[in-house]
C-alpha cells in the first residue's frame, strides 16, 4: 500500500438532517488498492458516509476530492462518473433481465443497429472474468443465481463500468461462510488490481480477515483511522461503543444460561406431531414458563416453519398444540395473539416495521391490532407505552415520532422488540432478531431476552449464530431438513461446535464437508464476548438446491 | 428477490449440450420463461384461425386478413404504447380519451381549412402534451400513474365534449382521408383481394420502431429495468425519470397517431369516440403475454393480443347465433385465461 495521494478524500464531512446532525466533521480517505473496513456501531454515520460519497446525499459541510478533483456529487450517476460504484446489502440489480445485460445495463454496447447483444455479453463475460467468473452464462437470468452469486455480479457490474472505487455496504449479511470467503477472494484479486474498496461489515472476523485499514466512527463523529494489523479486538470494539469493553460486557454479552429442571412443571405450551407439508415435518414440542428454547439449524432447516406454525402465521395441516394444558387452534396470527403468542419476524424490512410510520405507530400496531381497530389506544396510553419501551431498550434516537425507516437496522428491531413486548405475551418467539445489528445493540437484545425469561417469559429464540443460540436457550432444538433432529440440554459442556456436530452427524454428505470446512475457522477463541465470534451456518442445505 | 438458489459461489454452469438451434432455444425459454404467454398468445391466435375457418370458412382468405389488420391498426399503435407504460410497472388509462379529443380537434381543424399536414402533426402533438403532463404527475408529484392518468382520462373526454357533443364529419375531399384509402395490392377473385392502407403502415411502422427502441436501445433496456426493480434502477446510475416521463410520452403520442389513422378511416369524430379503448389496449397488452407488474413482455405479443381481440368479434359477428353483448363477457373470459397463465408462470419461476 502507497501512502501516494488517496483516490478519496473526504474532509470535513458534516450533513444535518432535521434535528439530528449524523456527521460533524468528519474525515475519510480511500487509497487504491486497499480494503479499507468502515467500523461503527448502528446510527455511528457508516451509512450516512456511504451516501454522501455515492452522491445519494448533499453535503452540508466539507469537500471531497476524487482522483485529485474536488466533485460535486448529486446522485448515483454522478458517483458511477467518478469512478465510484456502490454495492448493497440488498442486491440492486434486476432479476428480470439476464446475467449480462444486469452486468451492462446502461452501459450496452452499441453498434449501427442499436445494442450490440453480441458484443455486449462479450463484454459482460469480460468483466465477470476479471472476478474469476467467466463459467457463467451471461444468457441466463439473474434469478437463477443465488443471492452470493448476485453479489458477485452486481461487483462484476462496477468493474465493467471501470470504477476505481468499489464500496461494498454489508455484502455478507445474507452469505454463508463458504460465499463470503468465494467475494474475499475475488475481493482481494480486485484490490490487487488496484481497485480502492470501502468494505462495511457487522463481523469482526470479516474485518481482521480482508481489511488492510479502517477508520472508526461513533455518534457521527470521526474516531480515528488505524491500520487492521495494529488494533486489536479488544481495542476496536472499545472505539466504535466508546467505554471500555468490560462494561460492554457486563450487558449480558457473554452471559450464559444453564437448563433448570422442568419435569415437575407443565410445559406453557406443548405442540405435539405439529407439522405442515412441504415446509416442516411433524414435531413435538415442550416450551415451559420462562423458559428460553432456542432452535438451531441452517437457513431453510425449518426452524423458520415451525415459529410460524406456533404462532398462526401458517396453519398447520397436522398435529395439536396445546396452552396451557387446552387445546388451541391457531389458524390466523391473530389467534397467535390472542392467546399471548408473539411472533417477530426475520424479514424485519418486509414483515417487520413499516417505514412509513413513526416509531409509535409501529410500537402500537400490536396492541392496537389485539384490541381491535373499533377501539383506539387513548393518545396519552400510547405515549406511555412508547416511552416505556423505548427507555427500557434504549431506542436511539429516543424519538417516538420518527419514521421508523430512518432508524438504523438495530434500533428498527428494538422498536419491532418493543412492539411485541407490549402485548404482554407470554410466549415470544424470535426470528434472528440480531442479524446485521451491532454489537451494542445485539448485547443490549439478548440481555432484553434474558430478563424476559427471569420475568417469566418463555421464548422461543432463532439464529444462525451458534454462539448466541448456545448463550441464551436453556433448550436448543436441532433441525434439519425440515424436520427436528434433536434437543440438547443446555449446560457448561455445550457448544456450538456440538450443536455442529449434531446436525453434521445427522445425514451425511456433502452438507457435513461444508459445515466444517465452514466452521473450522471459527472455533478457536471463546473468550470474547460481543459477536467477537461468529458461527454462521452455511445456508447452502442440500435440500435448497432443488427449489 | 427471488432467487433460485444455487449451490455454492463455484456452482458448476451446465456445459454445452445438444444441437445448436435446440440448445438456443432452450436457452430463449430458460432465460426468460415470461415468453411462454406470448407464445400461448400465438397459439391462441392461430388456434382461433383454425375454428373460424372450421365453422364458419372465409376466414383464412385474403380480404378477411387485410380487413382485420385495417380495422385494427389503432388498437395495435394504442396496444404498443401501452406495452412500453406496463413494461415499467405503469398503466395508461388516458389513450381513448386522448384519441377523442385529438380526433374531434383534428376533425374540426381540417373541416375549418387547416393545412392537413399541420392538422396531422397537431393531433399527433395533442397526445405527447397528455403523455407529458402524465408522466410530470407521476414523476415529479409522486401521483400512481393509475390516479394521474384517470384525471388525464376525464380531462381529455371533458375537452372533447367543449369543443363538440356532435358527430364531427370531415369534408368527402379531405386530404386526411387519404391515410384510410385502401390500395389493392393482390387482386383475387371477385372482392378477395389484399388490401392495404396508410393507415396499416403506420402500424407496421410503429411496432417496428417499438421493438427497436425496447430491445436496442439503451433506453428500452432502462424500460425493462425499471419494470424489474425501480429503486435498483436508480442505484444502477440508470436514467429512471427520464425513462418514465418517456414511456408516457410515447403512450401519448401513440394515442395521438392511432387518433389520425382512425379519423381517416372512419371520417367522422366524436367526443365519446374510444370510450373503453383503454381497456381494450391493456387486454390486448396483457394477452399478448406483458407482465402487470412490469419487467416482462413483448411488443410484438401486444400485437398479436391485439389481433386476437380483433379475430374474436370476427367471429362473433360471423357466428351470428353469439348475441354481441357476448363479446365483452368473452373478452373478459380471454383476459382472465391469460392471467392466470402468467401467474402459473411466474409463481413457477419464483419457487
């Protein structure tokens, strides 16, 4: 790495929105051929930065300068002239058109006749090659490729629009191991090739492994910037939150439940032979009074089906679930709620929040929903719960009347947290409600989580990652391929790497050389808490492959 | 997004197999399954050829052809601006009105001794100034393209019926009339002969430049794109408001020469002139294979949608036996068969 003159220079960045200044001052610099990480917890201003370097955003102060010009930046297309091209979290191509058209879209080739298809996926196959990707066939459509494999090609389509600044906005929140280290490498063959890119990611792993510098934000403000090699875990998590990481871990992060004894107690709720066809075979299931059952398995393993089920998102076409001790039918989420069921979703954008609403509004939207719309919630009722809540999970900004799409992912699912906690349920089941959230925010959940369940709460808790799965259920449940496997008592001996294990040993094949060919890097060091580690299941299960 | 999954980042590509023509074809239908209803379209068509020529005769013979083409060639133009505005994720509901007032200003403009070239070009105009103000409304006032253009629809009624609630007549010697004049241009037996008018060519002509700008054009591929994703569009660098201000346009514009060669085919304009015209063009849109919601279609389907429309109240008017109220209920019957077929198709493509 060069220390020559940066291809970015962001100085003095400040925007303001209505009342809230998410950037005061800060500074940024990008050299080429460097992965250069963007750490900050949720709402530090990652995102703002990221928009005003790609144009989405006016600056309200400062200047940058690309290539040694100073540029004006209004929208996407100017940033993609500058040389800046933009890869998002959710993949910003069209999965109607084909691989090679996405790749050259607005960019086609053009010859006497219009496009030149020819010479156009020529070209497309051209620029997936210089990613490694020239088996794929640019005529197919994009829909056929997985999410990763979009990924890569909405990189391909920076590279065949030349762009000498690549920014990658959380590219591996929806990969598995396996993918995200198929993007590193074509990562590090860009960079080589003297590509700058802006990489921003939730996974301290991720960071340690690809990034050669980094430059910290925290409340909008610029921290620092540090080369990877020279800071360590400990150091970097205590800049982004500010406070010294032990008291980060004093919220629960590293908390651990053993399983208390339930067998003189009737189970809260008990599914037995629940199943529904095509998405989770029949299966038994005890949850207890304050008890935090957690359910593992890899994406498409069921586990999403089976919450759905106990809640009455879907019906089930099999089986009974019994409340205490009586018979329930639950056929609609609205029977769910009724009897104390909270469901939240995984899908926090689509079936979660709704962005057009304040942070109130989608607090109340529960409550209101179980009461019946005949009877609003007094003015003066809300705002107590709203407030209540947001203290209780320290929503940021403490803004009830805020558009809930302007609060950062993290934020979104406490208010979404809140939303459920105010229907006072007594079952409350959570769909990865710490996926691409921050460390403070996720340690600030699962404490939530733990306290519930003192207050006896029972929980039915869902994630890809093994560690927090292990650290909070006294239960796990292990599924795979649509069907509960097992049940492990949690206790000091278990781990994710048992929990691993179990699912590795059931079936075979090619699912168990994946997992630990995915998992062997992630087992070594226990000791940090936080999402200091990560074991992200692959999602590649046999049985999605068919679909 | 729905994503087929595929096995890992190194997945394997299919390698090449089996004959060249049947491995592109494959690949045409693999690519993008939404061919399958315009193909049904084809198939429908041709099948419909085959009854009426089964049951009633005459159908298959050269003056029922030339005179199904000439009695449509507006629904076609109307059918081919509507693609561009589907294909978006959009919808036009303004194209019969526009054609009301543009033929009843035309009309009266001509019979008032305009220049029939000026009057051409003006009622052409009258569209794209409908299409714009459209698409201004649905770009730049956040307006659903359904609410702007239902106001652009009462608006256009309400201007035709100021100027006249009469059937406006053009003079027997007006130039206009040339562009409905039939040429012969295979003489059969006694009145079975291809016959042509202006009128057709301009069809033929537009739908070629349609299928040019969609898929050569860096401006009809942005079309499709908008219809795939609007907001990944934007983050593409693509032109989206200009893009859909455009298809509005075209709509509009399209409208304004189907106007033209109506009015020259019939001679007469009135402001209730293609009330429900819309509607025919979306049918003829939506048969012909287009996807609603946008992203997939052809506009070489809208026509054959549009044909299909046509064929069946030939064949109604034939059947004699069929009462013509039938014929929307069997409209409706036909549209409905269609959707359908793309749901199957496209909840095919998403599992």
């Amino acid at each position: 790495m060069s220390e020559a003159l940066p291809i970015v220079e962001m100085r003095d960045i400040s925007i303001e929105f209505p009342g809230v200044r998410a950037l005061d001052g800060v500074d940024f610099r990008l050299f080429q051929g460097e992965v250069h990480a963007l750490m900050g917890e949720n709402g530090a201003g990652k995102s703002t930065l990221i928009k005003a370097l790609t144009g989405v955003y006016k600056i309200d102060g400062g200047s940058i300068v690309v290539a040694g010009q100073e540029r004006q930046l209004h929208g996407t297309r100017d940033a993609q002239s500058a040389g800046i091209s933009t890869v998002y979290q959710e993949v910003n191509l069209v999965t109607n058109l084909t691989i090679g058209e996405n790749v050259m879209l607005g960019h086609e080739v053009r010859g006497a006749f219009g496009v030149n298809w020819r010479a156009t996926h020529e070209a497309a196959t051209e620029a997936l090659a210089r990613l490694g990707l020239e088996h794929l066939d640019t005529h197919r459509p994009l829909s056929t490729l997985s999410i990763a494999m979009q990924q890569l090609v909405a990189i391909s389509r920076a590279m065949a629009i030349k762009a000498k600044v690549l920014i990658l906005d959380e590219p591996t929140s929806s990969l598995d191991a396996a993918e995200v280290e198929g993007l590193f490498r074509v990562m590090r063959t860009l960079r080589d090739q003297g590509v700058a890119i802006l990489f921003v990611s939730h996974f301290l792993d991720q960071i340690y492994a690809i990034s050669d510098r980094l430059t910290i934000l925290r409340n909008g403000r610029y921290e620092g910037e540090y080369l990877t090699r020279d800071l360590d875990r400990h150091a970097l998590i205590s800049k982004m939150i500010g406070k010294d990481l032990n008291s980060l871990a004093s919220l629960g992060g590293n908390r651990r439940v053993d399983a208390r004894d339930y067998a003189a107690e009737a189970p809260l709720l008990s599914a037995k032979g629940l199943g529904r066809r095509g998405s989770i075979e029949p299966t038994d299931l005890d949850v207890h009074r304050g008890e935090v059952v957690g359910f593992a398995g890899l994406l498409g393993s069921g586990r999403t089906e089976l919450a759905r089920l106990l809640y009455g998102a879907d019906r089930a076409d099999d089986g009974e679930v019994t409340l205490h001790g009586k018979r329930v039918d639950l056929r609609a989420p609205a029977d769910g709620l009724g009897k104390r069921i909270a469901f939240s979703t995984e899908n926090r954008r689509d079936e979660g929040i709704i962005g057009d609403l304040t942070v109130r509004e989608n607090m109340i939207l529960a409550v209101q929903a179980e009461r019946g719309w005949a009877r609003p919630i007094p003015r003066k009722e809300q705002d107590e719960l709203v407030d209540q809540y947001i203290e209780a999970l320290n929503v940021r900004p403490p803004d009830p009347n805020r558009l809930i799409k302007n609060l950062s992912g993290g934020n979104q699912q406490k208010v979404l947290l809140g939303r459920w906690l105010a229907t006072k349920p007594e079952l409350l089941i959570l769909d990865e409600p710490t996926r691409g959230i921050d460390v403070g925010a996720k340690a600030e959940i699962q404490e939530a989580v733990a306290q519930l369940a003192e207050d006896g709460v029972s929980v039915v808790y869902i994630s890809s990652e093994l560690e927090e799965v292990v650290r909070l259920s006294e239960r796990i449940v292990v599924l795979k391929d649509h069907q509960k496997i097992g049940e492990i008592v949690n206790g000091a001996d278990v781990t994710a790497q048992m929990v691993v294990d179990v699912i590795a040993a059931h079936g075979v094949e090619a699912a168990e050389r994946d997992i630990i060919d995915a998992e062997a890097p992630h087992t070594n060091d226990a000791s940090h808490p936080g999402d200091a580690q990560h074991t992200t299941v692959p999602a590649t299960a046999a049985t999605e492959e068919e679909s | 997004m729905t994503a087929v999954q595929t096995p890992s980042v190194d997945a394997p590509v299919d390698g090449p197999g089996g004959s060249k023509l049947g491995s592109t074809i494959k690949r045409v239908i693999a690519s993008n399954p939404s061919v399958l209803p315009t193909v049904a379209a084809i198939v429908i068509f041709i099948g419909m050829v085959i009854y009426g020529e089964v049951a009633y005769g005459r159908i298959v013979q050269y003056n029922t052809l030339s005179n199904l083409l000439i009695n449509n060639a507006h629904l076609i133009i109307l059918a081919a601006g509507m693609t561009f505005v589907i294909l978006t994720g959009g919808i036009d509901l303004s194209v019969g009105s526009v054609i009301a007032f543009s033929s009843v200003a035309g009309v009266m403009l001509a019979n008032a001794g305009w220049n029939p070239w000026v009057v051409i070009v003006l009622m052409i105009l009258i569209g794209t100034v409908f299409g714009l103000a459209s698409g201004i409304l649905i770009q730049y006032f956040n307006v659903q393209p359904f609410i702007a253009t239902l106001a652009m629809m009462f608006l256009g009624r309400g201007l035709a019926s100021l100027l006249s609630t009469q059937p406006e007549r053009l003079a027997d010697d007006s130039q206009l009339l040339w562009l409905g004049e039939q040429f012969k241009l295979i003489d059969g037996e006694k009145v079975n002969d291809v016959v042509i008018t202006p009128g057709v060519i301009i069809a033929f002509v537009v739908v070629l430049v349609a299928f040019f700008v969609l898929h050569r054009t860096r401006t009809g591929r942005t079309v499709y794109a908008i219809g795939g994703s609007e907001s990944s569009s934007a983050l593409m660098g693509l032109a989206v408001p200009r893009t859909k201000i455009l298809v509005y346009v075209i709509s509009g514009t399209l409208s304004g020469i189907a106007a033209v060669v109506y009015t020259s085919r019939l001679g007469i304009a009135q402001n209730i002139t293609g009330i429900g015209w819309e509607l025919d063009a979306i049918a003829a849109t939506v048969i012909g294979g287009t996807l609603l919601t946008g992203g997939y279609g052809y506009v070489l389907g809208s026509v054959v949608g549009a044909l299909v429309l046509g064929l069946m109240n030939v064949l109604i008017t034939r059947d004699g036996g069929i009462p013509p109220e039938m014929t929307t209920i069997i409209t409706g019957g036909i549209l409905l068969v269609f959707v359908l077929l793309q749901r199957a198709v496209t909840s095919k493509r998403q599992t």
